[in-house]
C-alpha cells in the first residue's frame, strides 16, 4: 500500500514539472486599423447645412446617423452630412457611424441652438393711443421677419432692428396677431388695444343732495344720458379724490387702465339672481343713493363709464367731481330763487330764528307766510309747517281771501291719492346743498299709520272769509310741488 501511495505522488509531480516548464508568457498585439478619418467631430450653425470628411479605409465601410434631422451620405471616400435647421434654443447632437468589417468609428455631430438677443416677444395690451415698439437684437441665426395680417399694425425692419407700429384706436377693444420668424423659430403673440378714452356729453354726472327715506339720511347721485345716446350701455363708479391723487395718474390714464375695469366690477356684483351683465348696465338716465355714512365729507369723482354687455370698454366716459363738505348754518341764510316740479318760480327767503338751530322761511308761491326749518348736524333742514293771520290774494283759489288761519301743511301721495297732514306734527320738507350756490328741497318720507309715505306737495290751507264775506274752511290757497330747487342770490 505505501509503495503504491509513493508512485503516485512522483507521478503527480512529474507531470506537473512538465506542464510548467512548456508554458509560454502571453503577448498583446495592437489591432491594426485598416480605417480613419481626418476629424473626429462636425459642428453645424442653427440654421443647418451640409458638411463632409474623408474616411481612409482598406476596406469597404457603411455609414449611419443615430437621429433623424442629420443624414449621412458615403460616395468614394467621401461622406458628406446634412443636418435641418434647429428649432429649438438648445445645442442638440448626433452621431455618425461607420462600419468596416469589425471595425467601428464615430463622428459626433453638434448643432448650435438659436441665440436671439433683444427681442423677446409676449403677449402685449395697450392703450388707445399709436405705440411705437422698439427691439434692437442680435443672433446667430440671420434676419428676423415679423408681419401681421392687421392693417392698424404695421412692421419696418432694418439690420438688427425691428419697429412695430400700433395705430391709435378710436373705436372699441381690438385685437390683433404678430407673426415673427427667425430660421426654422417660428412664433406668434398678440396685441390688445383699448380704445382712445375721452369724455362725452353722452352722460352728466350730479350729485343731486341729501335725502331721507325711513328716516335714514341718503346721498342721491344721478347720471343724466342725452336722448341721442340712449342704448348706449354704461357703469357707474365712485371714487375719493384723495384715493385718485394717490394714483398720481391723469383721469384719462386712470380710466383707460384701471377705471374702467373698477366700473365693471362694481356691476359685475349687481348680478345677482343669475341676472346678466348686460341687464345690469345702465340704458337710460339713473339716479342711485348711498347712506351717508359710505359717502363721508370731502370731495368724490362721480364717473359713468361705456361697457359693452361682454364687458369690454367703449372708450367714452364722463366724471365729475364732487363736494360732499357739510353746509353751515350760516349758509342757508339769504334768498334763493326757487323752482317747483311744476315749473313755477319764485322767491324763498331763509332768515335766522335761533342762531345756529332754526330759521323762518318765506315767499312760498309769493306768500310772506313763514315757514319754521330746523338745522341739522349734517348740513341739512328740516322743514316744518306753521300758522298765521292775515291777508292772501292767490291765482291759485282765484280771489283775495282774508284768513283768520292760515297753515303750511304737506300733501303726501298714497295709492296715486293726496292726503294732508298738518306740517306741525311731520317734517314736511327736508332741504339739502350741492354747494353754497344750490340746493333742493324735496319731499319727506314720513310714517302713517305703519306706512312710510312721501310728501309731494307744500299745501297753503287756512279758514276765513273770501272778499269778506264768504266762509271758507280748510280751503287749498295755493301749493308747491315739490322738489324745489334753489339757487342762492
């Protein structure tokens, strides 16, 4: 067994010496390249184009491009590469292929995106006024071409320069397209020009005073339209002079760029019930209240402005400004030339009762009766009736008539009917000023029985003799009907 054990061994290590002394160390050979080309890249400008090189091969070679806006052509030695224009701002690349045999080589392809300085086009909203748009630009990619199918905007272009010129607009909102063009960079945006604002005599702005419904003080606003302008569609808006100074803006600039889109949101929040826009808008000649307290003293821009019923602006537009100062005492003192609601005028004199509280009031239709007025903290008078004796002479009741009673009542209107409360017991008139030179005395909301009614008429009723020798009782004499208005002497 041992014997056999050791034989085994040297054999082992026999064949093993033998293996190890017939193995050779291993020999790296360098390939030999039987094909080359002159570049190992091509580099293409934004616009594209063609380009070749030449490839030494021993042997046939095939040729491939990776994407599809760059071919290559191989014809002899020569391969010629075509690339599209680029499109697009970023440098983009490819690859061509070569193949012979075994051997593979590539080229990379590189194309510049499109560098335009200068001129960055967006979407553009003007007033109505011409504009002149300037870019003065540089690229790498030749001449930009700009036009536009408007005929109110028209393009001159020179070397690096373009101007675009935008013509005034004196009609409504118009909309127009700018096409521009730079290699294969193709493009469009759009130009929105409002219209010229002006003012016009279309719609008056006034303030028209205080008045009181339910024992709640109102400031009364009304837009007068001409006749010739009715359908012609408007918003309403109101505004402080100090918020307007604050703006810094001429009121043309203020109504072209902001105005106008204040007036329609102030009649967007009127549609209400699924009304729409356009029956909210005014038509015809309005008047609109304010409680006191949403209209403080100072002075206030009353401004109509034209809207179409989608909410575009017409570019007419009237304002006026305001005064909203309280009225002293001492400013309702003097004579007033005085017009009723029926078109009859005469005289009211406003004299002082107690200084700083009340006054007397008299020339009514012509009448010395006086009448009692009260001044109130917020500029305003209340006015009340009163009784006297004496002689009235009237076209009125046709007669002269001497009265041992005489009373200054109010008629108020209830179901399309007059009735007479005595002006003792109610407010009878309530007068307010649209500055020191006018004012207006109007009717005075008043509770009846439960019912609030308006007073419209200024009654002279009294008791006595006509010519001395008939008897009248609560006899109409004469009346005014109201509102009245006045204008200082």
């Amino acid at each position: 067994m041992n014997r056999f054990l050791y034989s085994s061994f040297l054999l082992a290590a026999l064949s093993l010496a033998a293996v190890s002394c017939g193995e050779k160390e291993p020999v790296w050979v360098e390939p030999t390249h039987t094909m080359t080309v002159e570049q190992s890249d091509l580099v293409f400008e934004p616009l594209g184009g063609s380009s070749s090189f030449t490839v030494k091969a021993e042997n046939p070679f095939t040729v491939a491009t990776d994407r599809d806006w760059c071919t290559a052509v191989a014809s002899g030695s020569e391969v010629a590469v075509t690339v599209t224009a680029n499109p697009h701002n970023e440098t983009r690349y490819a690859r061509v292929n070569l193949t012979s045999g075994d051997e593979k080589l590539g080229i990379t392809v590189q194309q510049a995106g499109i560098i335009v300085k200068g001129f960055t086009p967006a979407d553009t909203i003007l007033n109505g006024n011409q504009h002149a748009l300037k870019y003065n630009y540089t690229s790498n990619s030749g001449t930009l071409v700009i036009s536009s199918p408007q005929e109110w905007i028209t393009v001159a272009q020179a070397d690096g320069a373009v101007t675009i010129t935008v013509a005034s607009n004196a009609d409504g909102v118009r909309k127009g397209l700018v096409n521009y063009e730079l290699g294969s960079l193709k493009g469009s945006f759009d130009i929105k020009q409002y219209p010229t604002f002006s003012v016009t005599t279309d719609w008056t702005p006034a303030y028209k005073g205080k008045s009181i419904y339910q024992d709640v003080v109102k400031e009364i606003f009304a837009i007068d339209v001409d006749p010739a302008a009715m359908g012609k569609t408007y918003g309403t808006l109101l505004l402080s002079k100090a918020d307007f100074d604050a703006k810094g803006q001429t009121m043309n600039d203020y109504i072209t760029f902001t105005g106008w889109s204040d007036a329609l949101d102030g009649m967007k929040a009127k549609m209400e019930g699924g009304k729409t826009l356009s029956e909210v808008l005014y038509t015809d000649s309005v008047v609109d209240t304010l409680a006191a307290a949403d209209y403080p003293a100072g002075d206030w821009y009353l401004i109509a402005v034209g809207l179409t019923a989608e909410g575009e602006p017409t570019g007419k537009y009237a304002a006026t400004l305001l005064s909203n100062a309280a009225a002293t005492y001492a400013s309702w003192l003097g004579t007033w030339a005085a017009t009723d609601d029926r078109g009859f005028n005469f005289t009211l004199t406003i004299a002082q009762k107690e200084a700083g509280v009340s006054y007397t009031v008299s020339g009514l239709k012509g009448h010395d009766l006086p009448m009692n007025a009260l001044y109130n903290a917020d500029g305003t008078l209340s006015l009340t009736g009163s009784s006297t004796s004496g002689i009235i002479t009237t076209p009125y009741a046709s007669g002269t008539y001497e009265y041992s009673t005489l009373y200054t009542l109010g008629a108020y209107s209830r179901n399309n009917t007059s009735t007479v409360l005595t002006g003792a017991s109610y407010k009878i008139g309530f007068g307010a000023q649209q500055g020191g030179a006018n004012a207006v005395l109007m009717g005075h909301w008043t509770k009846v029985s439960n019912n609030w009614c308006p007073f419209v008429q200024l009654l002279l009723r009294g008791n006595g003799k006509n010519n001395g020798t008939t008897s009248f009782t609560n006899r109409v004499l004469d009346r005014a009907y109201l509102p009245l208005t006045l204008v200082k002497q």
